[in-house]
C-alpha cells in the first residue's frame, strides 16, 4: 500500500493540478482510502515438493456464489473448509490473493 500523502506530496499536487484541494479533500475524507484496512483471503496456490522446478501445485478458492470453499487438485474439485489446513502445510502457500473486505469501522 502506498504510505498516506506527505505534506510535500500536497504541495506538490496543488502546485500542479487546479483541482488538487477539492481531490485531496476526496481522498482524505474517503474511508476506503485511508487506513486501517481489512483484507480476506479467497485463494490459495500451494505448492508442494522440494523444489519450485518439480512436485504439484494444488489451489484453494472461495466459492462467491455458494458461500463455500473449493479445493483443486489437478481433476478433483471437492468443497472444502480452510481450517482443514495443517499447520505444516501453510507454508506451502505459493500465492496468496486477498481482497480488500471492508474498512476498519464496518464501512
């Protein structure tokens, strides 16, 4: 995440743009745009093996639609509950995607 403007980025921005005060206000006053932030998880590619160049890549992904969650592995797609995760196999995460949820204050 980008850190919040300095007072040099506003000068900055006002020295440049006739519309700087009325978007910084924006920006400012904006809860999606300042922290703290809430993120959750909806996929996960693990990897599994002893090198990155060999083993399976397996994924996690949450279901929008359903609610659920789904497990891939190569032809088996099966529903699946994240804290059936042991705990040896989180750090094969490979790749976590987050989405930003919601800002801190239920917004």
């Amino acid at each position: 995440m980008e850190p919040p403007i300095t007072p040099e980025g506003e000068a900055k921005a006002r020295a440049s743009n006739s519309q700087a005060d009325i978007q910084l206000t924006e920006l400012k006053t904006d809860p999606a745009m300042n922290p703290p932030y809430m993120y959750n998880a909806y996929a996960i590619i693990f990897h599994h093996g002893a090198t990155l160049g060999s083993g399976h890549y397996t994924a996690i992904a949450k279901d929008q639609a359903k609610g659920c969650w789904r497990s891939f592995n190569d032809d088996r797609i099966r529903d699946f509950e994240p804290s059936q995760i042991a705990p040896e196999d989180r750090e094969k995460a490979y790749v976590v995607f987050y989405q930003r949820e919601r800002v801190a204050g239920g917004i």
